[in-house]
C-alpha cells in the first residue's frame, strides 16, 4: 500500500534527508520520499499498523501530520533534526 502524509515543520532537504533516513529503517517501509515544498512524505508499507508506526516516528522526530498537535517541543526537535540531516548530506 502506498500513503502519503502532509506534515508539520518540514523546511529544507536537510529536514528531508533525517526523514528520509529514518523512516527507510522502519520495518515494511519502503520507497520513501520527501516532497520539501507540498511538506509531505510518501512512502509504501505493508500493514495497516506500519502507518501509525510511521506517524509515531515522523512526530518523534518533530514532524507531526497536518492537524496534529504542533507543540514548541516538536518544532524544537524538527530543528535538530534538520541540523543533523543537513551534517549527513
């Protein structure tokens, strides 16, 4: 199955690469792809409960789905986040 998930804090490759590199290391994930400018991320999964894995991941990581709660704490983290993504391009 195909999804694609509009999310919050998403600003530059840097944000697309630490997405890109975490959520390909999820378990039935596959073909991962950030789109910088819509602030989404498609990806293939297996099973229905990968999808909720995936949400729970991207909010980890400071980047929760549209409509989720967007909390300083996660706008924080999305930064280091993009910090680190762009240290690893």
């Amino acid at each position: 199955m195909k999804s694609t998930l509009v999310i919050q804090n998403l600003k530059c490759g840097g944000c697309a690469n630490t997405i890109i590199t975490k959520i390909s290391t999820l378990d039935n994930i596959s073909e991962v792809d950030v789109d910088v400018e819509a602030s989404s991320v498609s990806f293939t999964f297996q099973q229905a409960n990968d999808l909720e894995t995936v949400k729970d991941k991207l909010a980890h990581l400071g980047y929760p789905i549209e409509g989720d709660k967007n909390s300083m704490v996660s706008k924080a983290i999305s930064y280091v986040s993009c910090a680190t993504g762009k240290m690893s391009q």
